[in-house]
C-alpha cells in the first residue's frame, strides 16, 4: 500500500457516521449521483451538526463542496464497480472517506499529481496551476479541486492506493477532514 | 444573450453578466458555452464588467476554474473596471472568490 498526505482519523465509535454506497446497477453510476449523494450528506450532517448550535448554512455548504468534489473525481476517473462514502462527524471534526477501483496507469499518475500539490503552500500553487491552466487551451486544469479544497477550505487530505480484488486495477481510497464552525 | 436550464442560469444584462443557480458541470468543455457568452460580453468593448455571483448558490471547482480563466482574459484590459458581486450568504463566494483579485488587482470585489 502508498499512502500520501494525511490520512490520519480521529473520530471513533462514539462519532455521528454514516456509509452509503453507490453501486453499478441498471442504471450506471452517473455525474447526477455526485450532487444527489452530496446535497443528501450535506443536509444530514449540517442539522446534525447545527444540533450543537452550529451555523447549518456553513456547515452544510463545505460538506456539500467536499462531498461533491471528491466524488466528482471517483466519478471521472473510475473503472465499473462500487463507489463507497464514509462519514464521520464528532465534536466539529467532520471526516469524509471516498473509495473506488481505478486503472493502475490512472493511479500513477495521480500519484504524481499529489507529491507535486502536496510539496509546496496550496494557496500559492493554486494560482501558479489557474496560471498555467489558462495558458494551455488543452489543459484540464487538474489538480485545482484538490487545491481549492486544501487552500479555501482548509481540508487535511490523504490518499492511499492497494491492490484491488478486481484484477489489474488499484482502490483508491481519498480521506478527507475538515473543522466545522 | 442567455443560458437557461432551470438548474442554472446565465445571462447578461449589457455589460452586467448574472448567474444564479447550481453550477456544477463536468469540465472545461461543459462550461464552454458559458464562457463564450462571457468573452461576447468582452467582444462588445464594454466600458466595464459586472459578474453578478449573488444568486448563485453553488459552484464546483470546474466552474471557479472558468471565473478564473475569464479573469485572466480580463487583465489584457488594464484599464477597463471590473467588478465581482458575491453574497455573504453564499459561503463559496468568502471562500474562493478572494482568488480571482490575486490574478488580476484590477477586480474590485463586494460581497454583500
């Protein structure tokens, strides 16, 4: 197994958590299941978290940016099979794992992407990449998801990478964790 | 001109360009007919841009790539004001749209 980042959690038994699982049926995982799973977690989770006082409008938008971002990313870059979501929230903590089968070539080269957007200030790398992307009319401008979330947000991000069950592919799994208001 | 979905809708109003909605299209090639109702906005020689952002409720990172681009374009008219309006309701906009004055100083930027 690689592991990259932080993929340290901290929310334990006595967390709010919640696994939903997007499987491939008859009708194929599609970009809609990315905003219908998010706006669902963000609603959940933010009146779980407004329980304590907590302002839900905050809370509910950096969960559904969260959510939406690395699912949209599970979406673009899988092989056919399950896409899992686990969350978790404790005392603010709110943690978020996405897992799903990629190619290993796919998986390579995202291992490149993290070490270079994890090397540096993500607030500075995310105008030089904006920069670089606008310059390049082909450019897809990956990357800056990861950076928004990492500079705007404030997200600890991790990633590990094994072997998958299913043949020649690799399972990713994306950990994410924020501080909520 | 204008792009209607009933998700999202784009819009301009002259030189004021207004979004209101969910945006969160797939990538670049997605959001390109938006983009291109933006540079015409720019093609008409306007004497100033507005981006009218207050009602729009969501963006994903695909769409704040486009608001970026669409500034880099603007900074090949130094002198032409540019003004960015957010919400303070709209969380996304505090967030991300701070980004869009360190790529061009020319952007004043309001959230109301």
């Amino acid at each position: 197994m690689k592991t990259f980042g932080d993929t340290a959690r901290i929310n334990g038994s006595g967390a709010f958590a919640m696994r939903i699982t997007i499987s491939d049926g008859p009708l194929g995982v599609s970009w809609q299941h990315a905003s219908e799973t998010c706006e669902f977690l963000g609603d959940v989770f933010a009146l779980h978290h407004a329980k304590q006082g907590a302002d839900y409008n905050e809370a509910r938008h950096s969960i559904v940016y969260l959510v939406n971002e690395l699912l949209e990313n599970a979406i673009k870059f899988r092989v056919p099979g399950t896409i899992s979501v686990d969350c978790s929230l404790h005392q603010g903590n709110f943690e978020l794992t996405v897992s799903n089968d990629t190619e290993a070539e796919v998986a390579s080269r995202f291992q490149a992407l993290i070490e270079e957007i994890t090397s540096r200030d993500p607030g500075e790398l995310l105008i030089e990449r904006i920069e670089a992307n606008a310059a390049d009319e082909n450019s897809s401008g990956s990357g800056l998801g990861l950076l928004t979330l990492m500079n705007d947000y404030g997200a600890r991000l991790g990633w590990d990478f094994r072997s998958s069950a299913t043949g020649g592919a690799v399972m990713l799994s994306t950990h994410a964790a924020l501080t909520l208001n | 001109m204008e792009i209607k979905t009933g998700e999202y809708n784009v819009w301009n109003e002259g030189s004021i360009i207004h979004y209101e909605g969910t945006l969160r299209l797939s990538g670049t090639d997605a959001y390109q007919p938006i983009l291109e109702l933006m540079q015409q906005v720019l093609a008409e020689k306007p004497q100033n841009v507005v981006l009218d952002l207050t009602q729009l409720e969501f963006l994903n990172s695909s769409g704040i790539n486009l608001l970026a681009k669409f500034t880099i374009e603007l900074r090949k008219h130094p002198d032409m004001p540019v003004k960015v309006v957010g919400s303070s309701k709209i969380p996304w906009q505090s967030k991300s749209l701070p980004n869009l004055q360190k790529l061009h100083k020319g952007v004043e930027l309001v959230i109301v």
